[in-house]
C-alpha cells in the first residue's frame, strides 16, 4: 500500500520531504478550497523541486463542476506544471455519462501531453449530501474514460470519516470492482491509524492522509509533521507484515479433519 501525504504549501513540502524515505506520494491541494480543491500552478512547480525526485508528485484540480473542457485545460495544466498523478474531484457530476464524457477529456488533454502520467477519477464517499455519481460507480466510470485509478474521499470536511459513509465492507467492493477493471484503488477521508488494520485487508492501494500526520490531527490548521509522517508509515508496515504472515500461514484443518485426528484415525 502507498502513502499519500497532501501538504497544503511549499513549506508543509519541505516538511514531507524530510520525512521522503517514509512516504510515497506528494499530494498538492489546497484544502481552503475544497476537499480536492485545486492549488496554482506554480506551487506545483515550486513543490515538485522540494520533494525528492524519486517521489512522484500528484496534483488535484478540483471539486470540479460539469464542464469537460475548463477541466481538461485545468488537467494539463497540472501536468505540465510537474504533477505526475492528476486527480478530478467528480463533484458537478450527477450522472455516470457525465462523469465519463469528462474523464474522457482529461485523459486525453493529460496523456497527449505525457502519456505516462496517471489520471486518478475521484468521487466521494458521502455523494449523497451533494448530489454526485454513486461511489461505487467509480470504477467502472475510470475504466470506461480511460483512467488508471479510481479514488474516494469525503467531499465535506466536518469530522464525519471515509467508513461513516461508506462502510468496510463496501469500500472492499469498491476495491474488488477497480481491480477487476485493472485500475488502482485509492481511499481517503479522515482516515487514521486504526484504519490501516482494514485498509490493508481490503488490498486498498494508496492510501492518501492529511490530518492523520497534522499535529493535533487538525487537518486545517495543523500543520504536517515528519514524526507523525514516520509513525504512521511503522504502522502501514506492521500491519502489511501482519498481513502477509496471515497469508504464509498453513491452513487449519477444517471441522472433518479435526474429529478425523480427534479419534486418532
């Protein structure tokens, strides 16, 4: 599972980068603006120079309304800015058809222009306080408009959190539908460390944190902090051993085969 950590300036950048060997994503946002609220081009650039150039840099464009072409524009100005990951806030979309025709534009305006970028279709778990395509419509939206990966998050940020809205167990079919369309499944929204345990579980692939990592775990105005970045990367690595030692383990013998030993035959 990858860590996406979204700093909100160049400075919080610089805090990521000292904390580079624990994180795998740079997210720039600008979280006054909206839960994927877009941030200017050139703090992109700015902050594509701070962070190692081993860590790719992802950039969102906004909770953005239904109109293809302000999007697509917006999109490649992200990649042409220094983002390697795009990520659309699919938040004026009120039907799957919309959200498609304007994936379909951002792929293209992003992949003419580098096609080994990766467009990230995102949608929100709580859709239905905002009137936006079902979450688990997600997948099949991104792999219908040619994306590489499908996300969730929560479009409003009052304390509620990714499970309040959208349980486990359907963030695990949101998961399985992206993997089966061959995209990655990424998941947000005031996730924190008791949620790796599931998060691991369900093979989610990127997971992305802000308060989580902000002191005070105030995502607007803490600020982000290496050490919070470290400890939360101990416990991703602990449970994914956790997890792999569960998968090495031998089989316990079913119910048949333990009154078969039981009477000693």
């Amino acid at each position: 599972m990858l860590l996406l950590i979204s700093p909100a300036d160049v400075e919080e950048a610089r805090d990521c980068a000292k904390a580079a060997q624990f994180l795998d994503i740079v997210d720039v946002k600008k979280p006054d603006e909206g839960s994927l609220g877009a941030n200017f081009p050139w703090v992109i650039r700015e902050i594509r120079d701070v962070v190692p150039a081993d860590k790719p840099v992802s950039a969102t464009v906004g909770d953005v309304p239904y109109k293809p072409g302000t999007v697509a524009q917006a999109a490649l100005g992200a990649v042409v800015s220094g983002a390697t990951y795009i990520k659309v806030g699919l938040y004026g979309c009120t039907t799957p058809e919309q959200a498609i025709t304007l994936m379909r534009g951002v792929v293209r305006a992003v992949k003419d222009y580098r096609p080994e970028a990766l467009v990230v279709a995102s949608g929100y778990a709580d859709a239905h306080r905002i009137g936006c395509v079902n979450p688990l419509a997600l997948p099949d939206i991104a792999g219908r408009s040619g994306c590489d990966a499908a996300m969730l998050d929560t479009a409003i940020k009052d304390g509620t959190r990714l499970f309040d809205h959208v349980p486990p167990e359907l963030c695990a079919e949101f998961v399985r539908r992206a993997h089966d369309t061959g995209l990655l499944a990424a998941l947000a929204g005031s996730v924190g460390v008791d949620d790796l345990g599931t998060l691991t579980g369900i093979g989610t692939d990127i997971v992305g944190v802000r308060g989580a990592v902000c002191e005070r775990g105030d995502r607007n105005t803490g600020r982000i902090q290496p050490h919070l970045v470290a400890a939360f990367r101990a416990q991703m690595d602990r449970h994914a051993r956790d997890a792999g030692d569960a998968r090495d383990a031998p089989a316990a013998p079913d119910a048949r085969e333990q009154t078969t030993v039981a009477a000693g035959n």
